[in-house]
C-alpha cells in the first residue's frame, strides 16, 4: 500500500523532470534547412541570412553544415570581418566538411565562407541566439526610490492569480497521467 503511494507521488514529479530536460536541450539545425545549402547563392531569395531570419536559435542549439570540405569551409569571424569579407583572422575555423557549432550565448554570430572570393558573392550568414526564457509570473518589480516621487501606494500582487494558473496546470498534468 505505501509502495503504491509512493509510486503515485513520484511518478508526476518524474515526468515533469522529463518534460524540462527535453526542453533543456539544444537541437541540431541545418544550415538553410538541407545538406548543400553552404554555397554561393543564385540570388537574393536564395541568401542564407533569409533562411536565418526566419528561424529561432536558442542558447544549447546547434549550427549543422555539410559541404565538400576539399573546396570550402566554415569561418566564424567578427562583426567588422564578416562586413569586409576578412578571412584572414577568424575566431574558428572549420574544414571537414560536417561541421557543428554550438550556440552558447545569446547574441549574434558571423559565418562566411573561408573558399576565396566566395564570401564577396554572398556566402555568409548571421545567426541571431536569443536569450534565454525568463518566465512572467505577473509581478512586476517594485519602482527605485529615485525613479519614483509621490505619495507610498500598497504594493499589489498577481499571487492569487499566479497560484490559480499553477494549480489548473498541475492538476491537467496529473489528469493527463492517468
């Protein structure tokens, strides 16, 4: 009877355990989608930076290319670099052709080409990591003393609100168990 119990209590705990590891990590993305897609473009539309700013990079992703590694390779390089095409003092380099990055940082990043002139013909890309989730739970920070100048106001609170929302949520995960 306790065994039974304790398998009740403990098994919606693990599957929330399991829910937020599997949010936890990055995934794998493929450049432009598909292998090959590392190369100069036919046009506009077809620019790399296009595919990029159509998705969401996440702190944990990963940058995938596949590419002939005898003829090109991957450069990540600075802001001013990428700008001017300098290839001549990347920040890595990559060469073997399956090339992976991981994103550990919110922010952007700079690739172009390292294969001569290709980088001037338009292959290069800027990938943009956003930052990390920060959760609203409806309560807003209280103003400096600086910021703020009048009479004290009674701090208000979303707390009720914020625990009705919990609670809804914990008993549909517990429901959906079982």
């Amino acid at each position: 009877m306790a065994a039974e119990a304790f398998s009740r209590s403990i098994t919606p705990s693990l599957v929330l355990l399991f829910i937020f590891l599997s949010f936890a990590q990055g995934k794998e993305i493929m450049v432009g989608g598909k292998t090959g897609a590392w190369k100069i473009p036919s046009s506009e539309s077809e620019s790399l930076n296009k595919w990029a700013e159509k998705a969401r990079f996440q702190i944990g992703d990963s940058l995938v290319w596949k590419y002939d590694g005898g003829k090109d390779s991957v450069l990540q390089v600075s802001k001013e670099d990428y700008t001017s095409c300098n290839t001549s003092n990347p920040i890595a380099e990559y060469k073997d052709g399956n090339t992976k990055v991981k994103l550990d940082k919110s922010g952007p990043y700079f690739f172009v080409s390292g294969a001569k002139g290709h980088c001037e013909q338009g292959q290069k890309m800027i990938v943009v990591v956003m930052s990390q989730k920060h959760r609203y739970i409806g309560i807003s920070p209280a103003p400096s003393p600086v910021d703020f100048e009048g009479p004290a106001v009674a701090p208000t609170s979303g707390v009720s609100g914020l625990k009705a929302g919990l609670l809804v949520t914990g008993g549909v995960l517990v429901l959906g168990l079982f």
